[in-house]
C-alpha cells in the first residue's frame, strides 16, 4: 500500500472518527443536563 | 546576494550531508511505525465508539422517556384512588401513553432510518411514517423541554426565595439590634437610678448616725429626752429612718429594674446573633445555581435575541436538552438500523434472497441442459473444472474468472482434463440438481460469510466445522464466488474475500 492508497484508506475512518466525538460530546451534554431532571 | 547566499548554502549541504541514509532510513521506519500506530488507535476508537452508542442511545432514550411520563403525569387529574407507583388511573394512563409514544418514535426512528424497500406502497407508507415521526419527535422534544425547563425554573425560584429570606433575617436583625440598642440604654439608665438610689441609702444612714450623736451630745445627761430623739418610731430620729426606709426601697425598685432591662437586652441580643446566623447561611445560598442561571439570561447579546429573563432562559436551556438528546437518538438511528434489520429480519431477509438466487441459477442450468444443445449447456456450465482430483472446485461467472485469473477467460488449459460434451451436460445437470436440493444450507452458509460469520471458505473448513459433504463444501463455495463473498486464490485454495 502506497502513501496515497494509505491515506485514502483512513480518509472516511478518520471522518467517522470525528463525526463520533461530536455526536457523543452532544450526547454527553445533553445527558448530563437531562439526567438530573429526570432522576432528581 | 540573497540568490549567491542561498546557492553557497545549498553548496555546502551537499558537502556534507545533514543526514545520513541510515538515519533517513531510521526516520522513515520510524514515521511509518507512528503511521500504523495512528491507523491502529484511530480504528481502535471507532470500534469503542460503536460498541458503546447502543448504551448512550438506550439512556437517552430511557430519560427521554422518564421526562415525557414527569410531563403526561403532570397533566392528568390529581384526583382519585393510587393504584401503583403513587399515582392514580388517570396517571398511570398518561404515564403509559408517553412510554409508548417515546418508544414507538424510537422504533419508527430506527425502522425507517435504513428501509430499503421500494415501490408505490413503501413510498407512502414511508410518507405517513415520516407525518407521524415528525409528530413524535415534536412530542418528545415538547415533553423534554417542558420537564427540563419546569426544574430549572424551580431551581430559580429557589435561588430567588433564599434571597427574600436572606433579606428577610436581614431586616429582623436590624429592628433586633435597634431593640437591643433600646434595651441597653434603659440598663444603664436604670443602674443609674440604681447607684443614686444606693447613695441616697448610704446619705440617710449617714444623717442618722449624725443625729444621734448630736442628740447624745445635746441632751446629755436627760435620758427621756435622748429616747425621745433616738425613737425612729415617733421622735425625732423618725423622719431619717423614714428616709433610709425610701432610699432602700428605691434601691429594690432601681436594681428590679436593671435585671428587667439586662433580660431584654439579653433576649435582644440573642435574637440579633439568630437573624445573623440566618442571614450568613441565607446569604451563601442566593450565590446558588438558580442565581446564576437567572443572570446568565441578562448575559444573552441582543443579536442573539437577549437579554433573556430567567424564565426564558430557563425555556431555551430546556430546548436545547431536548433537542441535543433527539439529535443523540437520531444520529445513532441509523446505524442501529442496520443492526436491528441485521438482528431481527435481515437474517432470513438475506437467507431467503440467497435462496432464491441459488434456485434461479440451478433452474437455469436445468433449461439450458433440457436445450439438448451442448453449447448452451456448457455456457450455463455452473462449475469449471478447478480441481485435479475431478470435483468442481468453483462456479464462475465469465467477467469475475477474468478478473482472478488475470484477464483469462478460461482457466490454464494443462489444469483442465479434456472436455467430454455429454459427460460435461451431466455434470451441469447433476451439480444444478444438488444445488437446488442443498439451496437451504448454500444460502444460510451465504447469509452467514455475509454477516461475517463464516471464518473460511476452504473445503476441509467446511466440511470438518460445518459437517458438509465434499460436494456441498463444493457448492456453497461455488455460490460464495458467485456472490462475491469469496474468491479462488493462487494454488486453487477457496478463500474469502
């Protein structure tokens, strides 16, 4: 595997990568502010 | 300059090199080790990342559905019998209504986030799927926002009644401490009073003592005259012991007086160290989270529709929770789509499809073969003849053999016995035949190598760990070619691809 073939092959895991950290960050968030409310 | 500075620069270097080629070499072993370690830890990741989202969906998902049953509970009458949970018929319905209008939203979410199915009824169907689903996430977000938005407003009504009482002990600490200031001017005012009275007292039993001994002096010598001045009863001492007699009782009085006034002083005092102590813990209280959250909505810019006040911001602050937690349950839809088809329909979806594929091209054979000619029985040839022991060993189409033999369109000719026609059109029959017969067990071994559960496609492989006879590991490896799931590789070994 080239440099070329490489990159092109973590392209779209790096993305999904990304594309995880945000939604669990938003899932993070809204957990930690809905959790209280809903269990307090 | 510059230009002859640069060249004398790059003259130089490559005098002498700056780095040798063992060293390059190092680098480059080294940055393709850090490669395939960011590669290893980046896939890594994504595997953590799915493997854990079906639990962040669960939970949204259960706490979505504890706020909308808080809101449905809320609305229903608060009259009548408790039957369970503390709540009466009318609840329980309303607590019942929102868990399944929660979770069936979940479920449409999911089903329809990876729905493949076509044509005229799937379109509508999927129309009125998305009316209801808008409906349903409307209602979602509404109870959430409403449940998030109610206990924030609590918290600042809270904040804003620790305030009232803050202020409240510190006015009673004020009007205490006047009192108390009140109460000990009239301790002093009465120990005063206390210490004249306590002169006059010492004053008269002074002028007593000094008329008796005038009177002892005057009347010497005459002793009915000295009893008759020295009578405190009715003679002339009388009117001092009166006087004493005054002076004592004013010191009584005075000193009642002052023990009146240190014990309200005292009770004043101490009402002040109470309003005091209430204030201080009051006081720390009102820095609290409702306070913040009330002054953060004055915080809001104007070009972002600020200033807010806290009962709107405590609004705004809900629909985000609410919104962020349907975004969580939407993102996650469609990956746990495919898990849900995969787990509960996609099996024998899959399974049913291969079977059908496998009977169509047995069929097929079948025609092709009952066409007595030898040519198109041999293009309908299921099987080339791969093997030397003279068992197929993998059903091709023309392009895929093609591409795996390197652009050949026929295997090696020294691999391949001489072709006898009619002994050829048995085979195509024989091998149709059995496939239709074995078409349950190629497609499950299909469904199977599709899901990724099937560890090799080798013939020993299957026959020693799925019990398959020789021809069927034959033929479900001739279909996972056919299917694209596997592929003959150099020496005629079956391997998945």
């Amino acid at each position: 595997m080239n440099e070329d073939e490489a990159r092109a092959f973590i392209r779209p895991i790096r993305r999904e990568v990304w594309q995880w950290r945000l939604i669990y960050t938003v899932a993070l968030v809204a957990i930690w502010n809905a959790a209280p409310v809903a269990l307090g | 300059m510059m230009a002859t500075a640069t060249h004398r620069g790059g003259a130089r270097s490559r005098a002498t090199p700056v780095l040798s080629s063992e060293a390059a070499a190092r680098l480059r072993a080294r940055t393709q080790k850090s490669w395939e370690r960011d590669c290893t830890w980046l896939s890594t990741e994504r595997s953590a990342y799915r493997l854990i989202w079906p639990l962040v969906l669960i939970v949204a998902t259960l706490l979505n559905m504890i706020l909308a049953v808080d809101w449905q509970v809320g609305m229903a009458s608060e009259e009548g019998r408790v039957i369970a949970f503390g709540l009466n018929k009318s609840q329980l319905v309303n607590a019942f209504v929102a868990i399944v209008l929660i979770l069936s939203g979940r479920v449409l979410l999911i089903l329809m986030a990876d729905d493949p199915s076509r044509g005229v009824k799937a379109s509508l169907g999927r129309v009125l799927g998305r009316i209801l689903l808008v409906g349903l996430i409307g209602y979602s977000i509404w109870t959430a926002t409403a449940s998030v938005a109610g206990d924030l407003q609590e918290t600042i009504d809270r904040g804003s009644a620790k305030t009232e009482a803050a202020l409240s002990a510190s006015r009673v600490a004020g009007t205490a401490g006047a009192m108390l200031s009140d109460a000990n001017t009239a301790a002093q005012r009465a120990r005063v009073d206390l210490e004249t009275a306590q002169g006059q007292v010492v004053a008269a039993r002074r002028a007593l003592v000094q008329h008796v001994e005038r009177s002892r002096q005057d009347y010497a010598g005459d002793p009915a005259s000295i009893g008759w001045a020295l009578n405190e009863r009715a003679g002339l001492a009388k009117p001092y012991a009166d006087r004493i007699k005054a002076a004592e009782s004013e010191v009584i009085a005075a000193r009642g007086r002052v023990t009146a006034a240190e014990q309200v002083a005292n009770g004043m005092r101490q009402g002040v160290m109470d309003a005091e102590t209430v204030y201080a813990s009051k006081a720390q209280e009102t820095g609290s989270k409702g306070k913040v959250i009330a002054t953060m909505g004055t915080a809001i810019p104007s070009w972002l529709g600020g200033p807010l006040t806290a009962s709107q911001i405590a609004l705004a602050w809900g629909y985000a929770v609410a919104a962020m937690l349907e975004l969580v349950c939407y993102a996650g839809a469609g990956a746990s789509g495919r898990l849900l088809r995969e787990t509960m329909n996609g099996y024998s979806e899959t399974h049913d499809a291969a079977k059908e594929r496998v009977e169509d091209k047995a069929q097929a054979a079948l025609d092709g073969a009952g066409a007595a000619s030898p040519a198109p029985a041999a293009k309908s040839r299921l099987y080339s003849r791969f093997d030397d022991d003279g068992e197929d060993a993998g059903p091709v189409d023309p392009s895929r053999r093609a591409m795996l033999m390197g652009g050949a369109s026929q295997p090696p000719l020294g691999d391949v016995p001489p072709v006898d026609p009619e002994r050829e059109e048995r085979e195509a029959v024989g091998d149709a035949v059995a496939a239709r017969q074995n078409a349950d067990l190629i497609a499950g071994m299909v469904t199977d190598a599709r899901n990724g559960n099937l560890e090799k496609a080798s013939t020993p492989y299957l026959r020693d760990a799925h019990g398959l006879t020789n021809r069927q590991a034959k033929l479900v490896q001739a279909a996972l070619i056919e299917e694209g799931l596997a592929m003959v590789a150099p020496g005629n070994r079956t391997v998945l691809t």
